[in-house]
C-alpha cells in the first residue's frame, strides 16, 4: 500500500489519528493481536480508506468505496491467517463505525454521502467472503496457454517462457489476442494471487517484468506496420504505475498503422494538456486502474473536451469497473473494457479503416 501517495486535506489527517487511536481504546484485544508491524499497516490503511472515501464522494459514486470495502476485507482474511475471518468482520465493522464518528467530529460539510458509504461498507463487509470464485481462466479461450505461462513464471522459468509465448505467436496466434486474451487474464491472476497472499510481492514484480519483457518481443513486427493517416495519445493518468494495458493499447493502435505517442504513467496533467495541444492526435486514450487517480482522469476529459471537441476521447483501466458507471457521466467519446474493443470501435469510427 505503501507506494500511493495519498492527497487528503487536513481533516482528514486529523480523522485517521482519532481512528486510530479510538479503535484501540474500544477493542484492546487488538493490542495482543497486532504486533509494530501490523500497527503500522493499520494506519496506513487508514488512510488509504479514507483516500477512498474521499474519491467516491468527489465523484458522487459509491460503488468506489463499496468495491473497495470488499478487496479489503479479502486482502485483510489472507494477510492475517491466525485471525479468524469473523473476527475481522468484526474489527472492519468497528472500523467503518469509528470513522462515521471521525467524520461527523471532524469535518464541517454535509456527510450524509460519507454515512450512505460506510454503511454499504457494512453491509458488504457483513455478506463477504473469501472463497474462490472459479478456476482461473476458465472463461478463457487460451486456458491452457494461460496456465503454461503462468507456471513457467511461477518457477521463473524466464527464457522458456518468453520463447513459449514467441512459439505461440509463431503458431499463428495474433498480437491482440496475445496480449488480450493471453497475457491479460494471466496478469489479473498473478493480480488475485498476490490478493491471495500465494506469491509474493517480488515474485509479482519479477512476473510483471517478464510479461513486459514478453511483449517487447512484439515490437519489431508491432512498429513495421504499413501506416495510415490517423494518431492515437495514450496515458496512465496522474501517479498511476499500472501502464502495462495502456501500453497494450497504443501497441495495438500501431500495429493497426497508427502513429502512436505514449506517454505511460505519471505525466503531470498540464503536460498531458500540452502534449494534445502539440500532436493534435485523433483519439486520445486514457487509462486508470486505481480509483484514486479517477478525479484527475475526469479533470483532463473535462479541459480536454472544451478545448479540443474535435478529439475523440476514450477512457478505460480497472478503476473504472469499480464505479457505478461513472463514465456515463463525463464528456468522453466511449469506455471499453479491453483494448482490442477499442481498436473495433475505432474502425467503425474514424473515417480511414485501421
Ligand atoms: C502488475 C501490477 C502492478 C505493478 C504495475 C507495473 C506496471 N509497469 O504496470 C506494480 C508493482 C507497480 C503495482 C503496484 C501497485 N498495485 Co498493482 N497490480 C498489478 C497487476 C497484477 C497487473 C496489472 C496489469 O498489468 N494488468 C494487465 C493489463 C493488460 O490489464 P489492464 O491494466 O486492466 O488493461 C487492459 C484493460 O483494462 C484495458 N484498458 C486499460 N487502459 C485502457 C484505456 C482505454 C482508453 C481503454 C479503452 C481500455 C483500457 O485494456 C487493457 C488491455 O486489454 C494488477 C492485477 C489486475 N487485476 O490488473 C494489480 C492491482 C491493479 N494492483 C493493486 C494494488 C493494490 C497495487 C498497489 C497499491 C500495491 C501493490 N500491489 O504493490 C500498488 C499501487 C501503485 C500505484 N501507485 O499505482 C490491486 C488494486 C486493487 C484496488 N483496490 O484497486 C490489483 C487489482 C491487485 C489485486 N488483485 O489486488 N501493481
């Protein structure tokens, strides 16, 4: 958790310490069950629920906070095993108690929004559980290539698993599908396993650097594609690291004959503005995987739309499936889950077929 940064204003700051230091005072049973370590995550998670509930009222969406308060309850059962999981049920529980009070002390605005959110953490907290849903990549129609890749990383195997995935494009399996279909679904599991505390945090870095080297491979064939006229700029909005689908999108552009500009992740927001204003791009492409960084994504299609209607502009990543279709409600063109969904609806959209 340690690598978001998090933009809270000050009551909020206030409302973690009070948190805290209340929750301790109720439940003191806590203090024989957290040890330095687990303390310090406490707080830390604190304020990274609180950087939640900041978003979801922001954005007037509570599914960001609900969807949230179940990924937490998940990643709280696995991390610690020697706690039973109704007993932190009971703790969360508590704790979404505490921070209606923290709130309704601390800050001096209406909170009925902030309430509604806690309580549906409650409830969501109340009905969760962690059991696993389904096999992986059963609704995949490469499950068994998947799972291949997945051991050959899993045993980092990283040679074999770069040729496998090199032999499978060989065999005439196209770079969308790789990459969609292949590589995708593979990262969201190593996603669930971390979740699930099966690999560890160095074993999902070295697997994400592996599937980038993997993709890599692609580059020789994906930039020598005859060109059309049109231009794609994509970006990871605000100090999102999760580039990897961005990347798969504005790949899959260029292999489609577009020139694209990407600009990753963490591209401070006039210098996105500026960018657009220089390439004059046709579609511009962004990208957020956690919600945090959804205010900033909406503040740049909003500047962006006013200045340039004539740009298309299409907005996808993880975040945007953990709100009530928030995308609805912004001045974007199209949100699409996938990357090769966009390179589709591009080719029924600009005038030149990709
Ligand atoms: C790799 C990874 C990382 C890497 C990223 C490295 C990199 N260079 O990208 C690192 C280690 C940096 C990282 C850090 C963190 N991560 Co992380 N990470 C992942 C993981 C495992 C894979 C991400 C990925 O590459 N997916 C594959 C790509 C191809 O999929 P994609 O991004 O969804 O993109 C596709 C579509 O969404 C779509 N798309 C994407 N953008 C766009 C844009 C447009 C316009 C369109 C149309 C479509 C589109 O097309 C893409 C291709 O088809 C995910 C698991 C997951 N479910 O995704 C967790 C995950 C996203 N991470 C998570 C977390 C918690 C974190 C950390 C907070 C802590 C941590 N795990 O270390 C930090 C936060 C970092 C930050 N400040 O942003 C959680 C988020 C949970 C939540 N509550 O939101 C996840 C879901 C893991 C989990 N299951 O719990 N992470």
């Amino acid at each position: 958790m340690g690598l978001l940064n998090h933009q809270l204003s000050k009551d909020f700051h206030r409302i973690a310490d009070f948190v805290y230091e209340k929750q301790f005072i109720l439940d003191p049973r806590l203090n024989t069950e957290y040890n330095d370590y687990r303390k310090k995550r406490m707080y830390e998670d604190i304020l990274h629920n609180l950087s939640f509930l900041e978003m979801g009222h922001a954005l007037n969406d509570t599914v960001i906070f609900s969807s949230y308060a179940d990924w937490l309850y998940k990643l709280m059962v696995n991390m610690m095993p020697d706690i039973s999981p109704s007993r932190i049920k009971e703790q969360m529980i508590e704790h979404y108690q505490i921070l209606k009070e923290g709130i309704h002390e601390f800050i001096h605005k209406p909170i009925e929004r902030y309430s509604e959110m806690l309580d549906q953490a409650i409830e969501i907290t109340k009905k969760a559980n962690n059991d696993k849903s389904e096999l992986p990549f059963s609704s995949s129609k490469y499950g068994i290539i998947c799972q291949t890749y997945l051991d050959y990383l899993l045993n980092t195997k990283t040679n074999i698993a770069i040729q496998y995935v090199k032999a499978i494009r060989e065999s005439g399996i196209g770079i969308a599908d790789i990459y969609v279909d292949i590589l995708q679904p593979v990262m969201v599991e190593i996603g669930e396993m971390w979740h699930r505390r099966e690999i560890t945090i160095d074993q999902e870095h070295y697997m994400t650097s592996t599937t980038q080297v993997v993709i890599a491979q692609f580059y020789q064939e994906i930039f020598s594609k005859e060109r059309n006229t049109k231009k794609i700029l994509t970006a990871a909005i605000g100090g999102e690291l999760h580039e990897m689908g961005i990347r798969m999108v504005s790949d899959l552009f260029e292999y489609n004959g577009w020139d694209s500009i990407y600009l990753g992740g963490g591209t401070p927001k006039k210098a996105i503005m500026d960018a657009v204003l220089r390439h004059q791009p046709h579609l511009a492409a962004f990208s957020v995987t956690m919600p945090q960084h959804l205010l900033e994504c909406k503040e740049i299609v909003e500047n962006l739309k006013e200045a340039h209607p004539q740009i298309k502009i299409a907005v996808g990543g993880r975040a945007f499936l953990m709100t009530d279709y928030i995308w609805e409600k912004w001045p974007v063109d199209i949100y699409l889950k996938d990357a090769k969904a966009l390179v589709a609806w591009a080719e029924q959209n600009f005038e030149d077929k990709i």
